[in-house]
C-alpha cells in the first residue's frame, strides 16, 4: 500500500494528481470523509485517489474543483492522469485523437470506442481480463470528451451492420447502446452509417482503420491488432486508405436510412420480450 508521506508527485501523473487533491483538502481544512460527504464520494474513495491507488474520473475532478475552490485545477490535471493509464502503445492514439480536426472510422463488428456507452465498453474490455475493470472503463470513456472541446473534430463512423447484431454485453446493453448511437443523430459533427449486408463485398474487407486528418499536418491512418497500434503517415497509404473510405461511404446507408435500421434492430432484435 502506498504511504501518503511518501507519494512522490514527480513519480506520475497519478502521484501528482493525488499529491494536490491532499494538498488542496487539508488547505480547506477538511478530512477524507468531510471531503466525500461534499462530493457524494466515500471518504475511502477520496483516499485511495490521494494515494494514487484509485484513478480519479472528470465528474469527480469537476466536484473537487468546485468544493476546494481551486480553479479548474484538477479537471486540467485528470486529461493527463487518464491519458497515462492508457496501454503505451495507445497513448499516441489518444493524442492523434485529441488533435484531430476529423476522424473517419470503419469498424467491421464492434462499434468505436469514441461512440461507446459504459456498459458496452466494459463488455469489450471485460471480454478476457476483468482485472481493473471500472479503471480501464473510466480511462476509455474519457477519451471522448474530444467531443466537449471549443472545437470538436468532425467524426464520421462507417459502421458494419454485423456490430448491431453481435450482442455484447446483453440486450439491455445493447438497446442502451443503439440507443447512444441514436442520440448524435442532429449532431451535424458526429455522423454514422451502416454498411449494410446487403452491400456485399466492399472496400474495407481488409479490416478496420481510422484516418486523422490534421490542419496543417500530414494525415495519417490508423490499424490496430492484438496489443499493439499502427498509426502510420506514408502517403501511400494515406491516399490508399481515403479512397477506400469513399467507396465505404458511398456503399454505405444515408444517415436517414442507417438512423432506420437502428431503430428496427432495437425494436426486433433488443426490444422488451413478452413472457
């Protein structure tokens, strides 16, 4: 168990993290528990993220700035906690998603992390390694406060009808999740389509990828296999990958037709069933 005398704040954005919650709670002259109570938080919780040994969330960070008067200090401080808990070889990713001006995605059976609600990313992460499950959800679904910036990306998700079939998680979940996608359906910057059954072969059958797009930079594109991501610039690739997505694009359902299809396989497929 790590000592809170001897947390180091240098060691990691965690350590740091947890080093001024203490500080900021003992300058309001208040105890872990006094401190909880304010936040709806046990007072155990609030220690185990002094003590670096809980990974602190947003809604958690946004309530401790507002009770310790400390100036949007701690939400600045998470962004960086999250992105340091993520597998190393993610963490590049995460950064090419957070300076994105668009982010294009083809995703073959699952939906993208960026869309996902936290019962269906549990269920993925959950899939084989139920080892610190609420962590690694908590790091995930962080990633998507991109969508939160002044300045969003452009997100456009070429979806495989096959991700609405494949139950992960259960029904419940997955009604919850069709029904998240539904919700960006008048949000002019988060666009979705299915590439339905019925299109048959088609451009992406080598497997998914993403293409980041920049201002001012090169783009690049984005492959990931078991533990490891291949974000690569080569333009080749690029210009290989961009006309791919086209044709993807054009095979795939009109954002009318794809918000259709959402609401029958719900309705058919998760919908409440009558004993």
């Amino acid at each position: 168990m790590t000592s809170i005398n001897a947390l180091d704040p240098g060691a990691s954005p965690l350590d740091y993290y947890g080093y001024e919650l203490r500080r900021l709670r003992e300058s309001a002259h208040l105890t872990q528990r006094q401190l909880g109570d304010i936040l709806n938080y046990t007072g155990s919780m609030v220690g185990q993220i002094e003590t670096a040994r809980k990974i602190p969330t947003p809604e958690f960070s946004v309530r401790a700035d507002a009770a310790l008067g400390s100036d949007g200090l701690l939400t600045r401080l998470v962004q960086l906690v999250l992105r340091s808990q993520l597998p190393a070889w993610f963490q590049q990713v995460a950064e090419l998603q957070t300076r994105a001006t668009g982010i294009y995605s083809f995703e073959t059976h699952m939906i993208h992390g960026l869309l996902q609600t936290e019962s269906y990313a549990r269920a993925v992460l959950g899939a084989l390694d139920q080892s610190n499950l609420d962590d690694r959800t908590a790091v995930r679904l962080a990633r998507q406060s991109i969508f939160e910036k002044d300045e969003p990306p452009i997100f456009w998700a070429v979806i495989s009808e096959a991700a609405l079939y494949q139950e992960t998680g259960g029904r419940d979940t997955m009604r919850g999740q069709l029904a998240h996608l539904l919700a960006f359906e008048t949000n002019p910057r988060i666009n979705i389509q299915v590439l339905p059954f019925s299109a048959g072969a088609h451009a992406g059958l080598q497997g998914s990828f993403d293409v980041y797009r920049f201002a001012g930079d090169p783009s690049i594109v984005y492959t990931e296999g078991y533990g490891s991501g291949h974000p690569t610039a080569n333009p080749d690739t690029v210009k290989d990958c961009s006309l791919r997505y086209d044709h993807l694009q054009a095979a795939a359902l009109s954002l009318r037709d794809t918000a259709e299809l959402i609401r029958r396989v719900m309705e058919d497929r998760y919908g409440e069933q009558l004993a």
